[in-house]
C-alpha cells in the first residue's frame, strides 16, 4: 500500500535519476525530496548522494 501510495514520488525519483545520468551524473551532498502530492502525513522519496558521483 505505501508503494502505492508514493507511485508518483517513485516516478519522478526515476525521472530525476535518468536526467542526472543523461548529464554525467550528481556530485557528493545532493538532497532531492520528492513529496507524495495530497497526503497529509509528510511522505516523500529521498534521494540523497553523500559521497563521490551517482547516476553517472
């Protein structure tokens, strides 16, 4: 159900994963929060990259 939930969230992580590696990737200290859209509780997807490069 918390999947479910957080589809939307999930899609534009992805999204947001394949434009960064479209682009040589995300250096170290990048926070990107995705909210649920109309929840009342807070979710969200977090990506966050603390070291080096991802999706690169």
């Amino acid at each position: 159900m918390e999947a479910a939930l957080r589809s939307k969230a999930f899609d534009d992580a992805r999204r947001f994963m394949r434009n960064a590696a479209a682009h040589g990737g995300v250096a170290a200290h990048t926070a990107k929060s995705f909210l649920v859209r109309g929840d009342r509780h807070g979710r969200r997807v977090d990506i966050e990259v603390q070291s080096g490069m991802a999706f690169g």
